[in-house]
C-alpha cells in the first residue's frame, strides 16, 4: 500500500462518531477541558466533516490539471488544520478573526518576477498564526516575510530537486545502523562549523523533544530515531529516513504544516490572480521555477496529510513509524 493510501486509511477512521467521541474527550481531558466529554459530543461531526471536506479537495487536486491544483491542495490542508485546531482547541473557532487566511503577498508581480524571490508576508490575524501558535507553540510571527526559495529548501523531499537543478545541497542525510541509532556525519560538522559538543549542545538546545545520545560509533554522534519529525530534524517520506538542513539559520525551527502551508498560500493566490505568469510558467516552463513547483505539489499532496495525520495520533500510541 502506498504511503498516500495508508495515510487517508489512518485519517478516515475518525470518520467513526463513537471513535472521534472517545478521541476528542481524551484530548480535552489531556488539557483539562471542563465537561471534556460534552465539548467532544458537540465537536465530533464538525471534527469528522473537517477532516472529510479536506479530503475531498485532496481527491479532487489529484485528478485536475496542474494549473488549478493549488487552490485545491491549499484549501484541502486549511480543513485538514481545522480539524486539528478542534482537537486541541473545543472552542475553535470562537471569533471571526482566526478565520482569514493570516498571510499576505503582492498581488501583482513585477515584470521580471521570479518565484524563488518572491515573499509571503505573517499578519496578525487568520489562520497562520493562530495554528502556529495553538499547535507548534510558534509566536511572534506578525510581520515576518518568507521567501519562497528559502522555504523550499525546508522540503526535505526537494533535496534531490536542489541538488540536481540548483547544484546545491539543503539537506543532510543522517545515517541509520543497528539498534535504531542515526548518525551524525561528519559532513554535518564541517558544514555548521561546529565540534560534537557544540552540535551536541546545539541540537539538544534548538529541538522542542529531548534528544536521547548514544555512544559514539566509528567515532560519530549518534541519537535514538525516536526524534521523529521535529525541527530542526526532518522526516524524508519517500525514503524513511532523518535530515538536516544543511546550513543554520533560524527557519530552520519552523514545523514543516507551517512551511507547506505558506508556499501553499502563495501559489493559490498566484493561480488565482496572476493567470497570465501562471499559465506561461506551465506552458513555456522558461526557468527552474516550474519543475520545483511540479514537484512540490506532488510531495505535498501526500505529506501534508501525512503530517496533520502524524498530530493528531502524536499523544496516543501511535507513532511517526507505526507502517
């Protein structure tokens, strides 16, 4: 079974009332809701029709012509978030003001506009941040500008994209050995400029999830795999596998929902309002910016689910690897 597959099988069991009941009263329980179980009673089929409605979008993106798919995919993950947000949040949502999309862009583009450059602003209100807050414990957003072609870096899944088109590597692989310990490259080390106790200390500082070292081995840093998909660490779907980004700079702590979310954003706006750039991008494809957003869109698809999948089973017995 495909990953794209056996993620919407995990998704639709919630479509059980009595399961996303049970589900919703252990999570407010697990936030010391009041009267957890009468908020879950009154949440569950909004829950349900949340998570339903996204993946209608989702079905729909995979069928329709590329130029089109980004509104699709974009509106699928806003309901597949929303769902998320009603299980932490029994109130959600309580004002109009979480309801906008919580981002800005340009809405006309320069003559010479390139997508790499282009920018994503953070407002103060909408969907952006209250996610980003309520969920990643992300703050301070507000104001913050987002290049495209830094964001993409972050796709671990692009690394080979990066690599091939760009002739430059974003992220670092870490390797797996016996016993589930992933290894610290020395790769790594040469390219933060950092000894293992500096790194050691750095990525113990920087992930919201304890770090549990192992021994040293063929004379590398090691971890237990169990990090999972916590940044600055990045899970690779494709390949089941742990990366680094490859340089250190601050976005390098953003969640991966959040990224997706923000390239996603721009690339609905712009199939919606710059039609004539859109279509000659897809077309004439004159630059490097078509094939990495093609591939994008295709990685998207199946991570974005797999990623509001993985949040919602993150305090149950289900894991990042449980396949």
């Amino acid at each position: 079974m495909s990953i794209k597959a056996f993620t919407w099988k995990r998704i639709q069991r919630f479509h059980s009332a009595t399961l996303t009941r049970n589900y919703l009263t252990k999570r407010y329980n697990q936030i010391n809701i009041e009267d957890a179980a009468a908020k879950a009673y009154d949440n569950c089929y909004s829950f349900i029709y949340y998570l339903e409605q996204g993946e209608a979008f989702y079905e729909q993106a995979a069928k329709t012509p590329l130029s089109i798919r980004p509104i699709l995919l974009y509106y699928g993950l806003i309901h597949l978030i929303k769902a998320c947000l009603l299980s932490i949040d029994p109130y959600y949502p309580h004002s109009t003001t979480v309801l906008a999309h919580g981002v800005s862009t340009r809405k006309r583009k320069r003559k010479d506009y390139q997508f790499f450059a282009d920018e994503v602003k953070v407002q103060k209100n909408g969907l952006c941040t209250y996610f980003s807050e309520r969920m990643f414990h992300v703050k301070h957003l507000e104001g913050e500008k987002f290049k495209m072609g830094e964001l993409l870096e972050l796709i671990v899944e692009l690394e080979e994209s990066f690599s091939f088109l760009k002739e430059k590597s974003s992220m670092i692989e870490l390797p797996i050995r016996k016993g589930g310990l992933h290894i610290i490259p020395n790769q790594l080390l040469n390219s933060y400029h950092m000894s293992e106790s500096r790194l050691k200390e750095y990525l113990s500082y920087k992930c919201k999830k304890e770090i549990r070292w192992g021994e040293n081995m063929e004379g590398h840093l090691t971890f237990n795999k169990s990090i999972g998909n916590v940044p600055p660490f990045r899970y690779h779907i494709q390949k089941d596998s742990l990366w680094l980004p490859s340089t250190i700079q601050e976005l390098n702590l953003l969640p991966d929902l959040l990224i997706h979310y923000l390239i996603l954003y721009n690339l609905s706006m712009i199939s919606r309002y710059e039609t004539e750039w859109w279509m000659e991008l897809i077309k004439t494809t004159p630059n490097d910016d078509y094939p990495f957003i093609r591939d994008f869109l295709d990685i998207t698809e199946i991570k974005g689910p797999f990623l509001i999948d993985n949040y919602l089973r993150e305090n149950s017995n289900f894991t990042l690897y449980d396949k």
